[in-house]
C-alpha cells in the first residue's frame, strides 16, 4: 500500500487532490472539508482516531490578560456553538 500513499501539505492540501481527482481517498478533520466535489462518507471510529480538542490558554506574558481571558470564554460560549458545528467540529463545554 506505500507506494499509493500520497502525502499532502496539510487538510486543506490533502481535500484539493482529492476534488482535482489525484486521489481516491483522503483523510482530514472533518472541518477542513469544503471543497465541492468532495463528499463526506463517514468518521473513522474512535478505535483509531482519538478525537482533537483545542485548548485556548493565555500567557503569562498578556498585555491584557483580562480581556484574553474574555475572548476565550465568548469562544467557549453556547452563543458561539452553532459556528462549531457549521465547521464539523464539536463545541466545547
């Protein structure tokens, strides 16, 4: 199987081969998937993929550490949710 193996630079890279027809498969987080013509046909199971969260944090170094700390939750916000899943991704809290 190696020698079909393609690597792309990145999800965005990988999805462009995949609707240019260079490739027939291709793997990425689903909320890199946008380019027409490439269809969706599943999430691998958990067995094999463990899930990706993303972890805001501000350092200690923050001009402005009370308003980071305010983007950060306005992020985490049910408000904010439904862009998440629009994305394919899984709002946190």
């Amino acid at each position: 199987m190696q020698p079909n193996i393609v690597r792309a630079q990145g999800g965005a890279g990988a999805m462009a081969l995949l609707a240019k027809g260079e490739v027939d498969i291709g793997l990425t987080y689903l909320s890199e998937i946008h380019d027409p013509g490439v269809e969706v046909v599943g999430l691998l199971p958990r067995e094999i993929s463990t899930p990706t969260a993303l972890v805001g944090f501000v350092s200690s170094h923050a001009k402005a550490p009370e308003v980071a700390k305010a983007l950060l939750m306005y992020l985490s916000s049910p408000e904010v949710a439904d862009v998440y899943k629009a994305l394919g991704m899984q709002p946190g809290r």
